[in-house]
C-alpha cells in the first residue's frame, strides 16, 4: 500500500474515533442533564414564557407531565395552541392552555396580565423564558429597541403585574432564564435605544444583564418576606431557533459554503445540548423542593454559581428598575 493509502486509512480511523468519542459525549450529556428532582406539581399553575418551541417547549412539556396547569404564553397564538394540543397529548394532561403574549408591545403585555389575573385564582411559578438574539436592528411600537423590549422591559412588566396573583400561591416562584453572555453585557441607561450602540455593542448580552438586574431588585423588593423565591439561570449553549440569525443558519452560507457548514452542523449536533437537556436546569429552579427560600440564586447545570461582577452591580440594579419602571409606566 502506498503512503496515500496509509494517510487516507489513518484519518479515517481518527474521524471515526472522533464520531465515536463525541457520540459517546452526547449520551453522557443526555443522562448527565437530567433534572434530579422528580417532585409532582398537582394542584399548581405555571406561566412559560415563548413555550411553543425550544427550552420554553420543553419545560412546559416537563411541567405539565408532572401534572401543572400550564400556560403558553406566546407572541404566535397558533403554534402555542399546536403546541399546548401536542403537550396534552403526549402527557395527558388536559390543564395546558395557549395564551397570546407578545412581549415586544407594552399593550400585549398589559392585556395577557390582565386576562390572567382575571381568571387565575393564583400563580406558583412564572418562567420568564421567551427571548431573542441577533435580530436586525428594529424599534418597537412602544420605541424600545427589539432586543430590550422582549427580553427586558417586556419582562419587568409582565412580573410586577403579575405579583399579586404569585403572593396568592403558597411558596411562589419566579425564574428567569438568562445567559452566561450577560458578563459581556454593558447597561448604558442614558442612550439605551441607540443604533450606534446597538452596532457597537452585544445587545443580546446587555439585555440579558438587565434580566439579572432586574431579578436582583425584584427579590430584594418582594422576596424577603420569603413568598416569592427569585430564581436566576443560564442554560448554557443550547440547540433552539434563538440562534436562527447566527451565520451558520444563514441560507447562502448553508448553500455555497455546504462543506463547511456540513462539519460545523455536524459538530454543533453532537456538541451543543438539545432543548429538552437545555430545560433541566430550568425545571430545577420551577420544581425542587431544597431550592425552596433560597432566593436571589443564580443556578448552571443544577448547582448555584457565583454572580458575575455586572450582575453583583446592586446599585445599578437600582437603576435600572427606576428607569425601566417610568418607560414602562408601571
């Protein structure tokens, strides 16, 4: 056999090895990723945020399978009604309802609040998941810029109006679900909605630092009395649609760089978690009972982590619930 033949069987054996090796990694992250708690939820009712597909999909799956009444709140009334008729099917759970929700618009936000605290009697947990990342430049109707009006202000709204309805549930919770790349983020109060800044900064982390800030205030306003536990998380990278506007599901580079994009593709598969192993941490923050009263956590792969040195920022916490409170008009 020529040297070629060598070559070409030896890599062989190494991209085999490799396949192997990763295929093996993505089992043991499949049993590794499980939520240990396997506590019931009868008898309570949770709010999932962006729940029609993703780590929003799959923690209202878990949760209902555990006997929640839970409602998708989503911006598409129609795939969260798909959505909540897949989950009742497959769990057998009939209490899962479609709610619109559209957490770019202030009105959209006043009116799902406003029809949940009409006809919930109380709320267990409220899952703050919805979120975007990598949009183009946009201004909402209320003049916010896309990013920090879904994945802040939206937020803030929706919670504080749905405070009374959590101090009715016994032991409430709040989680919200963040991003490790909030410790590149920068809150820049006095020019928030700047194309300039938003070309020069990293709008995705900014405004997942101001969900940290805003979950930091929120549990040194009303989480003392411990009714309500604030929870914070990051799932880690996660394959879901919230990365559709990264370069690797650009349509032109799957077409023309298509070697390329093949390996990569490859790659992030075996990899990256899936959105049902990206949720665990979720429900774990929703469901286990030794979290109960140790608010103002921020939780990764099941453990408490320490805060970021932005997210430690109390001051600036402050801050940003003064201003979030008077754009919002709360």
């Amino acid at each position: 056999m020529s040297w070629k033949g060598h070559v070409q069987n030896a890599a062989l054996c190494v991209g085999i090895a490799g396949v192997t090796l990763l295929a093996v990694r993505r089992a043991v992250l499949y049993i590794r990723t499980r939520c240990p708690s396997r506590v019931l939820m009868l008898g309570k009712t949770v709010i999932v945020t962006g729940a029609n597909c993703g780590i929003g999909y799959e923690t209202a799956l878990d949760l209902a399978g555990r006997k929640a009444r839970v409602i998708l709140a989503c911006r598409d009334l129609s795939k969260a009604q798909s959505a909540a008729t897949k989950i009742s099917k497959i769990t057998g759970n009939t209490e899962v309802l479609a709610k619109k929700l559209d957490l770019a618009s202030l009105k959209s936000v006043r009116e799902f609040c406003s029809d949940v605290n009409a006809n919930e009697q109380k709320l267990d947990v409220l899952i703050n998941n919805a979120g975007v990342m990598n949009c183009p430049y946009s201004v909402t109707e209320d003049g916010f810029e896309n990013h920090l009006a879904v994945n802040h202000f939206g937020n803030f709204l929706l919670t504080n109006l749905l405070k009374d309805l959590l101090y009715k549930a016994e032991d409430s919770r709040v989680v919200f679900v963040s991003s490790a790349l909030h410790k590149y983020g920068k809150v820049k109060l006095e020019n928030l909605n700047s194309e300039e800044n938003y070309k020069q900064g990293k709008p995705y982390g900014d405004s997942k630092l101001m969900n940290l800030l805003f979950a930091r205030e929120f549990h040194k306003r009303f989480a003392n009395d411990g009714k309500i536990c604030v929870y914070s998380m990051h799932p880690g990278m996660v394959r879901t649609r919230l990365g559709r506007h990264t370069i690797l599901f650009n349509r032109y580079f799957q077409i023309f760089g298509f070697p390329v994009y093949a390996l990569l593709y490859s790659l992030y598969f075996l990899l990256i978690k899936s959105a049902r192993e990206g949720c665990q941490t979720v429900v774990y923050c929703a469901v286990a009972p030794e979290l109960q009263g140790q608010s103002d956590g921020y939780y990764g792969n099941f453990k408490k982590e320490p805060w970021s040195k932005p997210a430690s920022d109390l001051d600036l916490a402050k801050k940003v619930w003064e201003i979030s409170e008077k754009l919002t008009m709360l």
